[in-house]
C-alpha cells in the first residue's frame, strides 16, 4: 500500500518529486543539534524552509516482534506516521487545539516494515507545561493564571473524550502553551501534541479514558496543586455540578489516586538509579 497527504506549501514545495524521497532527504541532512528523538525505529527532527520551522517524523518498520509484543500485553501497536494525520485531523475536527499538519505518507506491503514520515508546522515559541510548571511548589504562580491554565487543560482533556479520542500519554509534557504573547489568564493559547498513539472512535471507552485521566493526574502531582485545583479540575471536565460529580465519580476518583500513586512508585523505581533532575 502507498499513501500520500500533502497540504500547502508542501503540495507544491514537493511537486513533481517523490515525497518519500524528499523526506528522507531531510532526514540524512539534519545536523545532530536538530535531532529530538531517535529511538525505536522513530526519527523525530526540527527543520525551516521558506522562513518557517517544521517537525518531520520519519518511522521505520517496527518488526514482527515489536508487535507481538503490543499485542500480547493487549496495546494496539502503532505502525506508521498516518495514526497520527488522522487523530490530527480528528482533533480540528471537534474543536481541540493542536498541531497543524501539512504533510503524511506510509508506503509497504506489511505493518512490521511499512515507512512513514508526517510534518507538522512547529508551535513556537511555546514550552510544554511539565517544564512550565517546574518550581510551582516552591514559588506558586498567579493564582488566575494558574486557574485559568487549570480549565484550558480540563476543557482541552473533556473535548477529547467526549469527540471519541483517547491520547495514550497524556502526560503534562505533551501540552504546548504558547508564549506569544505571553500567556495571562485572560489570553491562553494551549495545544495538546504528540498524538501518535491516540485512538479515535465514536465513544471513548471508560477505560481509555480513565488511563488518559490518571497519566495527567500523575504528572501533575508534584507541582504544588491544592485541593480546591483538583475541584476546578473536576467542575470543568464533568458535566453537572460539582456536588453531583463527587458523588456520581466517587469511585473513579479512588481510582485515579491510587493509579497515580502506582505510577509515580513505577517512575521512581525506573529512574531510581539515574540522576533526580529537580522539579
């Protein structure tokens, strides 16, 4: 199978030329410094064409036993770049801000050697909100600021699930809030990225959305969040008032505190031996 989605200004930047080609092109000629991720068959790099920044990510086939092992531990395996156009895609479509992509192709017969590559036009300047909130506990920000960037995020998580999609690492990391202009409680400009392992259907799954819900909540327990925080969290993401969300959700929020809790013991034992980078 072949695919090929290009939109402007690569529909015609590439005319003509084999896009597969042109991508990987890219890929061999960027310096080391442009390089952000390189593991697992996934190539993920910064370019500028034409005055503008762009991320290209190149994937390789994952082979037969990558798969298996997804499946086994009953994950859907991710084969190619095109996963991501469409939950792009899906995202604009029910009004979730995020990445503006402009370029996709997948080719290969077998999902263990298929080759892909996706653009996206890069959101800067912006810094992701696990770096933003860094220090949070120590130096509280403005109290708007923080409950205004408190219910983009809730609104951002609620979208999302109620259009049927569900990320897959919704971790604090992977919201981008832009800095120009600098962002204050009454002007926010928020984007959730890397969508590669998002899942897109008519209804997400309480499942899915659980582990989506209890992934943010993790990430998000170190920077210094009060109680009344999570309250403004779960006015806005659940529909009814308040009152009737501790009620109705009382199990699932005994859920999500102890899946944070196994979580963040989970992260702890895998870093326990490399260098605490402070918060």
């Amino acid at each position: 199978m072949s695919r090929v989605d290009l939109a402007s200004p690569f529909l015609s930047i590439w005319d003509g030329q084999d896009p597969f080609a042109a991508a990987q092109a890219l890929g061999r000629a960027a310096p080391a410094d442009a390089i952000v991720r390189d593991l697992e068959g996934r190539r993920t790099l910064r370019f500028e064409l034409d005055g503008r920044a762009y991320y290209l990510k190149l994937q390789r086939g994952i082979g037969w036993g990558r798969i298996a092992g997804d499946l086994l531990r009953l994950r859907k395996p991710v084969i190619g770049a095109a996963n991501e156009w469409r939950a792009i895609r899906a995202c604009h479509a029910i009004g979730v801000p995020t990445m503006q992509a402009v370029a996709c192709g997948e080719r290969g017969r077998g999902p263990a050697r298929r080759e892909s590559f996706l653009v996206t036009a890069a959101i800067e300047p912006a810094v992701d909100l696990d770096t933003y909130t860094q220090g949070w506990r120590d130096m509280p920000p403005n109290p708007a600021l923080k409950r205004a960037l408190l219910r983009e995020v809730a609104a951002i998580t609620r979208r999302m699930h109620e259009g049927g999609i569900n990320h897959r690492d919704f971790y604090l990391c992977h919201f981008l809030l832009h800095l120009d202009p600098p962002p204050c409680a009454s002007a926010l400009r928020l984007f959730v990225i890397d969508l590669h392992r998002a899942q897109i259907r008519v209804r997400t799954p309480r499942r899915w959305r659980d582990k989506d819900l209890a992934a943010l909540y993790f990430s998000a327990l170190d920077i210094g969040l009060t109680a009344r925080d999570k309250l403004r969290f779960l006015r806005e993401y659940f529909p009814g008032t308040l009152r009737e969300t501790l009620v109705r959700e009382r199990s699932l929020l005994q859920h999500l505190e102890r899946e944070a809790a196994r979580l963040k013991l989970r992260y702890q034992r895998k870093f326990a031996h490399r260098p605490v980078l402070q918060r």
